[in-house]
C-alpha cells in the first residue's frame, strides 16, 4: 500500500516565484503595473523605453512624487503599500494598486534597478534588487523628481514561461496596447512609447484630450467617425462617459477600451452587448471601436477578483449593461444621416513609390493605370480660373535691358513715423547682388523649368554649384546644424518632393502637387518656413542683400512691433520706449556678427540698412518686419552660439514665409506665381523635408489615379 506524500512548507522563494507568474504573465503586464504606479504617484510625463519587446530590457520614467529614499530597503517586499491600511479600505479603494506585489514580483523573475528622487530630497537614491531584496547598499546619485524603474532579462529564471512567450514584435504589440489605452483614458497626462535607440512609437501630448490621443493613436479614419456619450444615473450609482464610432467605421478587428473606476478591465458581457448593437448596422464580422469610462460606487464593485486586477465584479451588472446598450443604440439612431464615403487623406509612405521611379528611369514597361501628363505644354489647371500672370514690375523692366545696372534704385519712401501706415515699408527694397554676380544669371533659376526630369532624393544644399566664390563656414555649431537637418530628412518625402509637379494654388497657404499617380495638399506656409531655415543653415555667411532704399530706424521699428503687443503688454517691463531703446541697444551690439553671418546690415547709429537674401525673385513681407525684429530679441538665445544661430534661423525664416494678408486681386496674383515659379522649383531643387511632416499635416496625399479608376469601374 503506497504512502501518503508528506505535507511541507515551501521555501518562501518558491512560493513568490509561483505567485510573481501570477501578476506577471507578460512583459504587458508588468508594464501595466508600472503605469499605474506612476499615475498613483500624480505624474504628468511617462516615459517607455522597450527593447525586443520587453524582455530584455523595459524602462519607465515618471515625474511623479518619487519613492522616499527610507522606504527603499523594503519597497520590493511583498505586500508592503502606501495605499492600503485595512481590508475595508478596498470599499473605497480610489488608487490603481493596493495589493503591495507588482514590484515584488518583478522583483523575483528580473532584474530590477530603482532611481527615485522626492521634491524635499537634495539627490536621487538607486537601489537594485533581486527576489524582494536589495543587492547592495543604497547609493545616492543625481536625478530629476520622480521615478524612473528599468526591468532587465526579465523571466531569466522561469525559462518555461519565456519560451511559451511569442516573438518580441508581438509582445511590443501588447504594450502598444496597454500604453494606448491608459494615453487615451489620461489625455492630461504625456506618454511616450519608443524602442531602444530607435524611433518614437506613441508620443501624446500633456493636457491633451481624448479625441485628439485617439487621432494620434488610432489614426484619423477612427477620429473623424466618434460619437461622445454620456449617461448618468443616480438609482444606480452610474456614471458613463465614452466615444463610440458610428456606423461610417468597421473594421475586421475591433478595439473596446474600457475603464471601470480609471482600472483598465476587460468585461466579456459588456463586450458582448456593445457587439449585439453594433451587429444590427455593420456588415457581419466587421467592428467598431468603442472607449467607455464608467465610474461606480466603489462599495459595488469588487477590483480584488485576481491579482493582475484586469477582471471586475460589480453589483447590478445587468441593469447597468441594459443601461449602456440603451445610450449606444440611442446615440446610433440619433445619427441619422446617410453613410459618408471618404476619401482618406493618406500621409505619403513608402507605397509605390520605389517601384513607379524604377519603372519610369529603367526603361521598363508602364502601365496605362501608371501613366500621367507630365508635359507642362498640356493643358493646366489654370485653364478654368482667371490667368494669373506676374505683373511686370520695375526690377524686371531693368532685368530684360542689355545694360544691368550695379544697383537697381526705385522711388525714395519718407522717413517712418509712428502714424504711418506699416505697409509703405513695401516700397523701401531695392535688391543688391552679389558683385561677382550677374543679375540675369541669378533670375534664371528661379523659372519653371519646363522639361521634368528625375532628380535624385539624396540631392541636397551640400551639392549645389555657385557662380561666385563662397565662404565655407568652419563653426561646428552650423556644421552640426546641417547635420541634423540630413539625419532629420525622410527619404520618402524627399521623393515625391524632388519630382513634384505643380498643379495649382488653392490660397496663400495651400497647393495642389502631383508626383507618379497620386495627388498632394500642401501647407505652403509650413513648407516655405522649413526651406528658410534649410537655406539660411547651408548658405551660412553666404546670403545675399536686400538692400532699403532708405535706412529704417530700429527704434521706431520697435515701437511698431511692441504697440502691437500693447494689450498683452505688462506693465512690471516698463516704459514702451524704454524696451525699444534697449531691444536697439542689443540688436546694434550684434551687428557686426549678424552682417558677416546673415547678410543683417544695420549701422552705429540703430538703422536698418538691408535684409538677407534667401531666395532670389522672393521678397518678404516687410508688414511684418517690426514683429520679426522684437521677435529676434526676445526669442533668440544669445548666450548659446549653436541655439543663437539655431533661434536665429528659425524666426527669419518664420518671418520670410508669411504670405502677403492683403486680399487684393493683384496682390493674390502676385503670391501665387510667386509659389508656383519661386517657391516649389526651389523645393524641387533642395529642400529635405524633416520626418515630422508625415504627422503634423504638411503634405497629406487626397487622391490616388489607381483608387479612382476603381471607383469608376463599379460606376
């Protein structure tokens, strides 16, 4: 007869291991238990860094209160929390944890580093530990408040759970998810998802709202489709706020965000009832996207059911989803316009684009669908609209002659004062080139060049040829600059702007481009600025001059541009006409630099004497000129040679991109040829467009030939 086994204890390292796989099934949801810590502790900012996928490496960084530098020794310890004293505190639990083993248990199957700093502390304190226990003495350092908790080889000693994981780009796909989630439901708080040494994956931003995180998550096709609702009942304690899609959006794989009490829970009845409604509108195996945030009395619900906290009970489960699936279908129905259908603002990627130039330089054979008018002689857009042609002003009329005068001198303003108009400072520029240089020869490249040709992404500002002899600047600040701008460039962008085809205006700010068989908006504005900056950076000591006519007081130019301001003028600065001496005084200190570095002419007595050059046939708009000087002073960083050139850049280039405000149908004929025979053959040329115009909305593609030849086919 065989006998009985013998009943002993487990060792107290076996026994945490065994519960650590509890709370920690995945790098996900160690994640999850961070997060929440980090919310618990009142942060703003969340930073996450991940390395294959969490497994080898998995960082947090918050700005909350911190960890006291005397709880340390036992922070690790199971079961040790500031947020739970009594058991019937969980009827009135108001904190994400309370069960005092999230860190424990990382604890226990990783290799964990703390490195917290409170408000009241003069350093930072970062301590390790292994199975709940430090590894060694706790050492102060330097640190920002908050806490910042790195997770290294994490299930090193539980080799059977780290097999049964999958790849790391599907547990990145989990944390995607938890950090979507708890950014979508915190719009007040910044969180930043990124892999090590890589790119940014999810940034939000601080005191940002729910849509917008759900646009910058989820994408604009969810965005653009979201329904808010609301419910509130006393009888039940409820209290439900969410956005819902409505039934323009479905998608093969749903998404259901739901909070319970600020806990991220997932609830197959409520999941379930949300379907059935949803299933009398979609098409059948199609979802929708739903975020509820539903608050209860906590006395009704039960967050203690597992110790990952991802399940919940609560009482009157029933009526309350009865009541959930009554505000969706209401807020449904009460959508009654017909479905839209449309067309989706694609930002350019990398679709097609290698295999279309291939096609088009190789040789190859084209197909019809590929096949686009390219021909400037063909007919244009323009054809429909009122000819907009450059108006023939008096630099052109001497440009055209055999005899190019040195200078070209036009009709002398009176000198500025207070009451004049800011507009009579248009007519103050005549243009100076450069001595070596010929007018004509400068002109010509500024036209449209009417035969097409590819053009190499990689051409930048680096590679371009000068008829006069040039400055190479030896300053590693501009050198560093320039470098950033390169690694910054995205080579897709830079594709389809290097062989645009200029389609038409749509106003001061927008155009209409071509490239291969897909069809552009562009914020003009916003590009013209970054070509600016660019140029200014790559012809560093080497601008040209736009010289005034007549000199223009600074000090008077400084009045302009602070009466502007006067509403929001404080008057703990002082007297007006005190700062606008002084901004003077520091503007005339830099002139020698600002002349030899930027083409600035101002003179020892405050005058403006000239203005760079940054583009030929493009002059900028002079309304704005007392604004660009008070800007220069109280925006640029004097004190920092890389950040003054840098700010420098920046504003004159914000300065020079401003289109003419003046609605005036010469004025409008005057900017748009400007944009259409300056502005993109220079950005054909030259201009590497920075990765964040595939986010921010500066080039969005609104149509696809091969897209619309399927929609004519089913007509």
């Amino acid at each position: 007869m065989n006998e009985p086994g013998v009943i002993k204890k487990l060792e107290e390292d076996v026994v945490n291991r065994i519960a650590a796989g509890e709370i920690v099934q995945r790098p996900a949801n160690a994640l999850k238990e961070l997060i929440e810590n980090s919310l618990d502790a009142q942060s703003t900012n969340i930073i996450i860094t991940v390395k294959a996928g969490g497994l080898k490496y998995l960082q947090i960084q918050d700005n909350g209160t911190g960890i006291r530098s005397d709880n340390l020794d036992i922070v690790c310890e199971r079961f040790t929390t500031s947020k739970l004293r009594e058991y019937e505190d969980l009827q009135a639990i108001t904190t994400y944890g309370f069960r005092g083993e999230a860190l424990a248990s990382i604890s226990h199957i990783a290799h964990l580093t703390i490195l917290t700093k409170t408000a009241n502390d003069k350093c930072a304190y970062k301590a390790s530990y292994e199975n709940g226990k430090l590894k060694g003495p706790i050492k102060a350092c330097a640190g920002n408040n908050g806490t910042q908790i790195t997770v290294e080889d994490l299930f090193y000693n539980v080799i059977a759970r780290k097999r049964a994981l999958r790849s790391p780009s599907e547990e990145y796909t989990h944390i995607m998810e938890v950090v979507g989630g708890y950014a979508i439901h915190n719009s007040h708080v910044g969180f930043t998802l990124k892999k090590f040494g890589e790119n940014t994956d999810i940034k939000t931003p601080m005191k940002s709202s729910v849509v917008e995180n759900v646009r910058i998550i989820h994408g604009n096709s969810i965005a653009r489709e979201l329904l808010e609702i609301k419910l509130k009942d006393d009888t039940l304690t409820l209290s439900l706020h969410g956005y819902i899609t409505n039934v323009n959006y479905s998608h093969k794989k749903g998404t259901m965000l739901l909070f319970i009490n600020h806990r991220l829970v997932d609830s197959q009845s409520i999941r379930k009832a949300v379907d059935s409604v949803y299933a009398t509108y979609l098409p059948k195996n199609a979802h929708s996207f739903v975020y509820l945030s539903i608050e209860l009395d906590p006395k009704n619900l039960d967050v203690n059911v597992h110790p990952t906290k991802h399940e919940v009970q609560f009482l009157y489960e029933e009526q309350i989803i009865d009541r959930i699936k009554t505000v969706i279908e209401s807020k449904l129905l009460s959508c009654n316009s017909s479905r839209v259908m449309y067309t989706q603002a694609r930002l350019p990627g990398a679709s097609m684009v290698e295999e279309i130039v291939k096609k088009t330089t190789d040789g190859a054979k084209v197909y019809a669908k590929d096949l686009v008018r390219v021909d400037s002689d063909a007919q244009k857009i323009d054809k429909f609209f009122r000819t907009v042609e450059k108006p023939v002003t008096v630099d052109e009329a001497n440009i055209i002659t055999d005899e190019i005068p040195a200078e070209i001198e036009m009709e002398e303003v009176p000198d500025i004062v207070l009451e004049k108009p800011i507009d009579n400072l248009e007519n103050s520029i005549i243009l100076e080139p450069n001595e070596s240089e010929n007018i004509k020869d400068r002109i010509k490249p500024a036209m449209v060049d009417s035969n097409i040709s590819y053009i190499d992404p990689k051409e930048s500002f680096k590679t371009r040829t000068f008829q006069y002899e040039r400055v190479e600047t030896k300053l590693t600040s501009v050198k560093q600059l320039r470098l950033d701008v390169e690694n910054n460039c995205n080579m897709n962008l830079r594709e389809i702007l290097a062989n645009l085809i200029f389609i038409a205006c749509i106003d001061n700010h927008r155009s209409l481009i071509q490239h291969s068989t897909k069809l552009y908006l562009c914020d003009t504005t916003r590009i013209t600025e970054e070509l600016f900056y660019e140029t200014i950076l790559y012809d560093f000591q080497n601008l040209g001059l736009i010289k005034l006519s007549d000199p223009l007081p600074l000090q008077e130019l400084f009045m302009l541009g602070l009466s502007s301001q006067e509403s929001q003028w404080d008057p703990e600065l002082g007297d007006m006409q005190d700062m606008a001496k002084q901004m003077t005084q520091l503007l005339v200190s830099k002139r020698a630099m600002l002349y030899e570095y930027f083409s600035l002419q101002i003179n020892e007595c405050g005058e403006l004497l000239a203005l760079p050059l940054l583009l030929d046939g493009h002059t900028p708009f002079m309304g704005a000129l007392p604004t660009f000087l008070v800007q220069l002073v109280t925006e640029v960083n004097w004190s920092s040679e890389k950040e003054c050139f840098d700010t420098f850049s920046r504003q004159t280039a914000i300065f020079y991109s401003q289109p003419n405000p003046d609605n005036n149908e010469e004025v409008l004929k005057s900017e748009m040829w400007k944009q259409e025979h300056i502005i993109f053959p220079a950005i054909r040329r030259n201009f590497l467009p920075p990765t964040s115009f595939i986010g921010n909305g500066a080039i969005l593609q609104i149509a696809n030939l091969c897209d619309l030849y399927k929609v004519f086919e089913r007509c």
